[in-house]
C-alpha cells in the first residue's frame, strides 16, 4: 500500500543568508541547549538577527530557556536582546517511518523560512539518535558538538584503546556525520566544518586531562573535526535558566545577579569560543556589544 507521505528527498539545499549552526552530540547532557543559548545571544548582542530551532520536542530545554528569558524580561521591564525560535513538536502518525518524514519536511519548510529572514540559526538536537537530528546535520554549515571532558562521553565520537590512548575505531555519531558530509558533498554544498568543544573543563592540570587530549587531537584527525576550548565547569550556568539569562546579560541585570571575576572569565570564554566557530560575518555587525539591536 502506498505511504500518504511521499518519500523526503535529500536534504535540500536551501540557499540564503544565514549560516546554520547545529548543536549534536548523541550524548546527553553535554551541554548543548545551555551552549546555543549562550552562542545566540552573543550574536544577538552583535547585532544579529537570530532564529533558534529547538528540535528536543520533549525535553524542550531550549524553548523553555528562551521562554523564560520572555517572562523574566516582562517581569523586570527590561530589554534584552532575546532570539526568535520555534519548536518541531513531534508528529504521532500510525506509522514512525510516516511521522519521520513529516517532521523532516517541517524541519525543511522552518529552516527555508528562518534562513530567508535571519543571519544565523541555531539548531538545538536531542542527545541520542533521531531522524530529525540527523536531517538537521545535512543542513548544518557548523556542527559544534560539546562534550564532557571524560571518556565517557569521548566514546560517542571513538574508541579509544585504554592503553595507548590512541583510536581504534570511530563510533556511532561520526559516521552519521560522515554520512551527511556525503551528502552535503554530493548536492554541492559547502562542507560541514565540525567543531568539538570541551565543556566542564577543570580548572586543574591532570593525568586525565592530559590523556583526553591526546585521544582528541588523534581523534580529531581520523573523523575530521576542529577542537575549541569550552566553559569552564560553572555553578552559574544552572543558575542562569531559571531566568532565561546567560552569562552576558548579567551586567543588564541589576542586582539581581552580581558580576564577580569569575562570570567575567566565563563571558570571555563564551566571546572566545564563537570567535574560534569562524562564522563569518553575513551582515554587518554593529559595534557595540550590549545594543542586542538588529543588524540591518
Ligand atoms: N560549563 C558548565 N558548568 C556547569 N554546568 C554546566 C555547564 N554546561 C552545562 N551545564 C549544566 O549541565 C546540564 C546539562 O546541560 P544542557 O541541558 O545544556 O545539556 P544538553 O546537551 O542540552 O542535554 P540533553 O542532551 O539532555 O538535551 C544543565 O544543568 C546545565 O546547566
Ligand atoms: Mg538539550
């Protein structure tokens, strides 16, 4: 019997200005919901205008953070510059193979919309396998893929042999990703540039450490991605939530939240981490960091 959901081509290519930066890791809480939030209203703060997909239907983290920046801001009569967004809600047909295919095609028709109308998009992805997820890959410019620094969660990207440190075999997540590079390639499209972040870092020098990144750079080698340094592991960014904030609003914030020398650092660490993403610069910026005004 023939499906009444025709076959999804291959991801499109959908031309336009913003560039899409996609946050995957098949991993769980590695941080990719507080990263996209903390990555969009750094461009939001440069003038940019910002969409942001939140993919994570269930969980919903990333509409829940920006949601809650609406009502804090309300609350408090501020102005904070705060990105637009939208959410795949999943699709509950008889068939799951039916269900995939219409929530790709919406996950198309939002990106096609968004891309027309904003400089970047930030895609937030569950952290496990999902169809959308990995549609969302074939449309990535950027994947940044944050990761705790243990071998944990270093075992979603490869296997690493306990001895020498060295890889033995890419995992699961770097052949989906290899998969999309085919993909992208094949329909001509610029290549995905990969980039792995270490979050949760710790402020001490270890063995593990040192072992982590010997296993990263070789790893980084053999499946193709860029490393960046994260954020520091923070109580503040579980703080920040609740009222929707990141770490850059906290001097529009009145007393709310005190600026201390460590939330300095750890804007520096957000500023230089989207300096290390080499996103380009689709429309002109403004100068002033703490305008948050649309570029035009
Ligand atoms: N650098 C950090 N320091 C301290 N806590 C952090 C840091 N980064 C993220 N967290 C916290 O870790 C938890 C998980 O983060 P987050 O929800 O962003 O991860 P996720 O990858 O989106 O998770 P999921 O896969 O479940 O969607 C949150 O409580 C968040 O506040
Ligand atoms: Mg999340």
């Amino acid at each position: 019997m023939r499906s009444e959901i025709e076959d999804t081509p291959d991801t499109p290519a959908t031309p336009g200005p913003a560039h899409i930066v996609v946050l995957g890791n098949e991993k769980g809480g590695s941080g990719k919901s507080t990263t996209a939030m903390h990555v969009a209203v750094h461009l939001l703060r440069q003038g940019y205008r910002v969409g942001c997909l939140d993919l994570d239907a269930r969980q919903g983290t990333l509409r829940r953070y920006i949601k809650n920046r609406l009502d804090y801001v309300k609350a408090n009569n501020l102005s904070l510059p705060s990105p637009t967004y939208a959410v795949i809600e999943r699709v509950e047909l008889e068939s799951r193979s039916d269900s995939e295919k219409r929530e790709e095609a919406m996950l198309d028709a939002f990106i096609a919309e968004f891309r027309a109308s904003h400089d970047f998009l930030i895609v937030d992805t569950p952290g496990s396998d999902s169809s959308l997820a990995r549609r969302a890959l074939g449309h990535a410019d950027t994947l940044l893929t944050p990761m705790n620094d243990s071998f944990i969660d270093l075992d979603i990207l490869g296997q690493v042999d306990p001895n020498s440190h060295k890889v033995v075999r890419p995992s699961h997540y770097a052949e989906v990703v290899w998969e999309q590079r085919k993909t992208r390639a094949g329909r001509g499209s610029r290549p995905i540039d990969w980039v792995v972040m270490r979050n949760r870092l710790g402020t001490l020098d270890s063995a593990n450490n040192r072992a982590m990144e010997t296993a990263l750079e070789d790893l980084a080698n053999r499946i193709g991605f860029r490393l960046v340094v994260g954020f520091t592991e923070r109580v503040i960014f579980r703080e920040l939530f609740l009222m929707g904030l990141t770490l850059l609003d906290l001097r529009d914030v009145g007393a709310d939240i005190k600026l201390s020398m460590s939330h300095i650092a750890a804007r520096q660490e957000v500023a230089q981490l989207v300096n290390g993403l080499n996103l380009g610069a689709p429309a002109g910026p403004s100068d002033d960091e703490n305008t948050g005004r649309t570029a035009p």
